[in-house]
C-alpha cells in the first residue's frame, strides 16, 4: 500500500501557486525521529507525561507543550526538519515531482507552513484535540512539567 500523500499550494506571498507534494513518513522513519525528540527532551532532566511515554510517536510530541519541545537540542531540530522537508516533492509545470532546491521556495513561511501540513500527515491533531478534551482537570496539577516553580502564598 502507498503511503499518503496530499499536494499543498502555497496561497502567500512570492510563492503563491506554488505547488508541492507531501509524502507521508514511513511508520518507523516517523518513531524514530519522535523518540529522538523525547529522548533530546527527557536529556534535560524533564519529565514526560505518562502518555507520552507510553506513546512516543509525533501525536505524544504534539501533546507536549512548547515549553518543552523548546528542550529539543538543535541537532535534533534540524535533523527532524530536514527529514520533514525530504517528504515534499516541487511539482513543476508539467505536473511533475522533482527534490526541492533551496531557490524553490522564497518564503519562510512556506517552508514553516510545507513543514506542519507533512506533521499533520503524521499527527491526527483532531483526535488529538479530542483526547485534550476527554481529559478533564482533576486534583492537583502535575508540576514535574513546570519550567518555572511556582510558590503558595
């Protein structure tokens, strides 16, 4: 079976009509660079909430807040935009795929938008929200997640 795989045009800017296609990871290419990020996490001494250890796939990563997916080293950060970057094709005039050249896009906020439209290739971000949902706040917060200690008066 094919993996997924969705065209994106860009609406914005000096590359607007620009299109591209979004290939979907293979599952364990996917675990391993989110577990690269857990790990880069967890190297700082934070803890993981129990489901993202239970689960460490990029829906957990996108469970985390952005105070710790700012934990995330810079070689792991680039190692995973760069293999997010490797699932978009440039789809010339012909309507042929060929690698994106860095004078392809000219953009940031392509290339920042190209990057989460192939994580949400990845992260059903809607089962997400649902789970956020289910879980309703109850007894005391877990502050082994805080960045930042907070006292009581």
């Amino acid at each position: 079976m094919a993996l997924k795989s969705v065209t994106w045009t860009a609406e914005d800017g000096d590359d607007a009509g620009k299109k591209f296609l979004l290939t979907r990871m293979p599952a364990a290419k996917a675990e391993s660079l989110a577990l690269r990020a857990c790990f880069s996490i967890m190297e700082k001494g934070i803890e993981l909430p129990d489901s993202v250890e239970g689960n460490m796939g990029f829906a957990a990563l996108g469970s985390l807040g952005l105070s710790h997916i700012g934990k995330i080293s810079w070689d792991v950060v680039e190692l995973i935009t760069a293999q997010l970057m490797a699932q978009v094709q440039y789809v010339v005039k012909d309507g042929k795929t060929r690698p994106v050249y860095d004078n392809d896009i000219e953009e940031v906020e392509t290339l920042i938008k190209l990057k989460a439209q192939v994580l949400a290739l990845h992260v059903d971000f809607t089962k997400l929200g649902e789970t956020f949902k289910s879980l309703s706040y109850q007894g005391e917060p877990n502050t082994s997640l805080s960045d930042t200690e907070t006292s009581q008066p």
